[in-house]
C-alpha cells in the first residue's frame, strides 16, 4: 500500500481561506506587540482584543510571528487506493473521472473531487478543462492538441431540460453538446434509459395509447434498475415502489390531477391545525369548504 507524506493539495478557495486567516493573525500579532510595548498587561490585551491568554503571551513573548507548525497528513478515505492509483499514472492514466469510477468499482466511497485534487500536482500536462491563462505556454508548443479550451457546457438542469426535449426540436447549437456530453460513457446509457421513458410517457399520455405500455414499461424498469447511474437506479426504484399507479398512468385516459388536487387541500386544513385536529373536526372543516 503506497504511504502519503503530505498532504493533498489545497483548492484556490481553500488557499485563499488560508491566506486570509494568517493576514488576520498577523495582524493580531503586531497589534498585541504594540500593547505590550506600551506597558499594557497581557491580561487586558487579553480582554479587550477577545483573545485566549495563551495566544497574547505567546505573541507577546516572540520576536517574530510565530508561523502555525506543520500537522502530519491526516488520513485520508484515498489512502486504501494509492496503489493502484498510482499504478494507472505511471500506465499513463490521467483521467479523473476514469479513475474515480475504477476506484469505484474496487470500493472507494469518496467523490471524483478527491482523485482530482490527488491527480493534479501529478499530471504531465495541463488537463482539457485548465484554463488557457493557467497553462505552460512550453507545454501549449508541445501539446497543441491540449490548447483548445471547449466551449462551457450548460447548468445541469439546462441540460436536462435538453435530454428530454425530442431531437428534431433542438436548436443547432444544442445538438454538438448533447453529443459532446455523451462521450462519457455513463452519460450515454443514462441519456438513452431518459429518452426511452420520455417517448413512453408521451406516447401514453391522454387521448394517446402506446403499444404494449405495460410490457414496454417492465423492460425499462429492469434495465434501469441494473443501471450503474445511481441517479437512474434511484428513480426506477421509486416507480418499481409505486409500480400499480404508475401502470395505471400509462395505461389508462384519466389523470390524478382532481384527486392530487383535493389531496393537497385535504393537508392543508390539517397543518392550518398543526396536525392536532381530530378526523370528525377534519372532516366536517371539509364537508363545509364543499
């Protein structure tokens, strides 16, 4: 098992939250120095800059400011799976996302972010998405290919909004990137099992009726429930829970608007008692409201 001797780099939010506190505490120092230069008690330095008694004599007493001492790394939920990480770098690896999800497969619990911030000191050239400001301008002659910086994709929920939209509706720009989005293996199968259940909805909607819904339904539901998308796993997992309603939406003209509708107004009366009405009081609150 490969042993960290430091501790894995810092983002720049998490840099600049470092820098900022040790400004402060300089500042606290040279401020508690010129206090007990003019005579001032280190116990009323104490009590008017709010500061442990121990912190003012410390400052105090030093003739520089007194840096924090350098903590051994803590361990980390990457530990377990430094080898083989570093396995797949020295094979030429350095894909985050790819790793992450091998880590995945052998028990990693943690998230892409943590193999990013692990791969990133380590790279042998500036990853697609680096900025182009922040790249080696050696490194850009060398690498050409590594200098286009792709366009910003949407927000998440723009694109799913455009996963759900048919193809012939999309706007011209939109088709390159929902294509460029699903290079990535997993997306692709998510945005296929999405589709699938999209066109079945439509096609079972009111005044429509789809060929075989019912059967067509089973066959997505077992294959979204293997997904290996957890998001789509999930979702398949609440309509498998609610499998008789959802049936009967796919199969049948009527819509549960009206009863959803009264449902809601029925919790209504009943939190405008802060759930202490008893059923003849809540009842006969509806029977009046009808």
């Amino acid at each position: 098992m490969g042993k960290r001797l430091r501790a894995f780099p810092c983002s720049r939010a998490e840099k600049d939250l470092s820098t900022a506190s040790r400004a402060r505490r300089i500042r606290l120092y040279e401020e508690v120095r010129r206090r007990h230069g003019a005579g001032e008690p280190l116990l009323a330095i104490s009590r008017r800059m709010g500061l442990a008694r121990g912190t003012v004599r410390k400052f105090a007493q030093a003739e520089s400011f007194p840096e924090r001492a350098a903590r051994a790394p803590a361990r980390s939920i990457l530990d377990p799976y430094l080898t083989p990480l570093e396995a797949r770098l020295a094979a030429g690896c350095e894909n985050a996302m790819l790793l992450w999800r091998e880590l995945r497969d052998l028990g990693f619990l943690g998230t892409p972010k943590q193999v990013h911030r692990w791969l990133n000191p380590r790279r042998m050239a500036p990853a697609r998405s680096t900025p182009r400001c922040r790249r080696d301008p050696q490194t850009q002659a060398s690498r050409p290919d590594r200098c286009d910086v792709s366009p910003a994709l949407p927000s998440p929920r723009q694109l799913a909004w455009l996963f759900v939209q048919p193809p012939h509706v999309l706007a011209a720009g939109e088709q390159p990137t929902i294509a460029r989005v699903k290079q990535d293996p997993d997306v692709s199968a998510a945005a296929t099992l999405v589709g699938r259940f999209v066109d079945l909805v439509r096609g079972s909607s009111v005044g429509r009726k789809a060929r075989a819904p019912r059967a067509t339904f089973r066959k997505w539901l077992a294959e979204a429930t293997k997904s290996k998308v957890s998001a789509v796993a999930t979702f398949a997992a609440g309509l498998q829970q609610d499998g008789a309603a959802v049936r009967a939406a796919l199969t049948t003209p009527w819509s549960s608007g009206q009863s959803e509708g009264q449902i809601t107004r029925l919790k209504l009366r009943k939190r405008q008692t802060y759930g202490r009405a008893s059923f003849d009081l809540l009842r006969r609150r509806t029977l009046l409201a009808a």
